[in-house]
C-alpha cells in the first residue's frame, strides 16, 4: 500500500504520482492508497490500458465500487488486473485511467472520498 506518510501532502502526492507513472508506461497496475492516520479508508485503482476501476475500503467489511463515467457500455465485461490477478468488472464500474488517477488524486487532497463520486457498495 502507498501510505501518505507524514512527510504531508504534496510529498506523499509527488511520490504517489512517480509510482503511478511506472505502472502507467508498463500499460497496467494496481496501486492502493492509504491515509497516515489509520488503516481505512482506502482506495485502490486497478487498470490496464485505458479501462480502470477504483475500490473503497472504508473499514475491514465494507467494499464498494466507484460507478464508471460510461466509457463502457454497463453490460460490456472488462479485465483489469487487482494486486496481480486479472479480474472482471462490469462497464457500470469502469472509467478511464485519467478520470480513475484524478479520484485518486482528489482522495489524498482532501481525505475524503465522500464527494469523488458514486459509490456501490459490494
């Protein structure tokens, strides 16, 4: 997990967008983003290509699914990979990689993810 250590913010974002910056030339990744006061919440951003997909974690029971921008049709099946294994997700829950990178981005900024968009709880 990148955690945003207490180095603050703009450190922990340059760092974060550097990692995010080598999976991106590779064409796929999974990064996963943590708070420094605490375990939860996280998100995580899984994509390969130009298809992503975000997950919340708010606590160790409760997952949910970011709702896509419809660059996927809802009922088109796309593969991403989540830590190292491929998984599919329904076009309802896949975004493109920048729309994904700028949730995530706005995650670290505010420490919110309450207004990042819908969320679908799994």
């Amino acid at each position: 997990m990148t955690g945003l250590y207490e180095k603050g913010a703009d450190s922990a974002l340059d760092e974060l967008t550097d990692a995010f910056g080598k999976l991106r030339s590779r064409g796929q990744g999974h990064l996963e983003v943590d708070l420094p006061d605490g375990l939860f919440p996280y998100v995580t951003l899984s994509f390969r290509a130009d298809h992503a997909v975000v997950h919340l974690f708010t606590d160790e029971e409760t997952v949910s699914l970011l709702v896509g921008d419809g660059t996927v049709p809802r009922d088109v099946a796309v593969d991403v990979p989540v830590m190292d294994e491929p998984a599919i997700f329904a076009g309802l829950f896949v975004m493109t990689v920048d729309k994904a990178w700028s949730v995530v981005r706005g995650f670290v900024r505010t420490r919110s993810f309450a207004e990042l968009g819908e969320w679908a709880a799994l």
